[in-house]
C-alpha cells in the first residue's frame, strides 16, 4: 500500500476516533459533571478500543498470516500507553501551568496523540 493511502486511511480513522472522543468528553463533562482527568481517560480507552479493529484490518493490513494478534494487541496498547501519555502530560501542562481552557487543552493534545500513535504502529505494531 502507498504511504498516502495509509496516511488517507489514518486521517479517516483518526477523524472517526476523534468524534468518539468529543462525544465521550462532551458527554462525561458537561452532562455528568465529570473532571477532565477521568473523562480524558475514559474517551481515549473507548476511541483507542475502535481503532485497533481499523489499525490491524484497513490501515496497516498484512499479507502474512503468520502475525500474532496477541503480539500485536499488546504492542498496540504498548504505543497507546506512549501516545497517551505525552499527550496526557501535555494536557496537564496545558491545563494546570498554562491556564489554558480545558476543551482546548483536549483538541491540541489530539494532535501530540495522534502523530506518536501512527509513528509507533507504522514501525513497530504492524511492520
């Protein structure tokens, strides 16, 4: 596949799991008052959920079946854990030093979120 496509494929599901996390934030913190630590939390487990099924099947399919999909659940989680964590310490620098608006915050650490995550599963989960 050309890199392009898989880039177009990405953005597609990238834009699809961020519609997941805006609802899921809206939701937690306007309806139910929950704080944006937990809500953050919760909405990427829930986007990060749907996108392994894309990830493995759509953007990064392999023609080998010798892929262990146990190998490539824990590396997919293992990349998320990286992406959301630099993208959850830049939430909170944002939020706490910065003083910057929490839906904001939430919009920018998308894109930290999302370039670490495709990197990762690009060279490591789906090689």
């Amino acid at each position: 596949m050309k890199e392009r496509v898989r880039i177009f494929r990405f953005t597609v599901i990238g834009t699809l799991n961020v519609l997941i996390t805006v609802v899921v934030i809206w939701l937690m913190m306007d309806v139910f008052s929950y704080d944006y630590i937990p809500t953050n939390i919760t909405a990427y487990v829930i986007a990060q959920s749907n996108n392994f099924v894309w990830s493995k099947y759509w953007i990064f399919p392999t023609k080998s079946q010798k892929n262990n999909i146990w190998k490539q659940i824990l590396f997919f989680w293992l990349a998320f854990a990286l992406a959301y964590g630099a993208q959850f310490l830049f939430l909170i620098t944002l939020v706490e030093v910065g003083d910057i608006n929490e839906y904001l915050a939430q919009f920018l650490g998308l894109f930290i979120y999302g370039a670490m995550n495709f990197i990762i599963n690009k060279n490591v989960t789906f090689r």
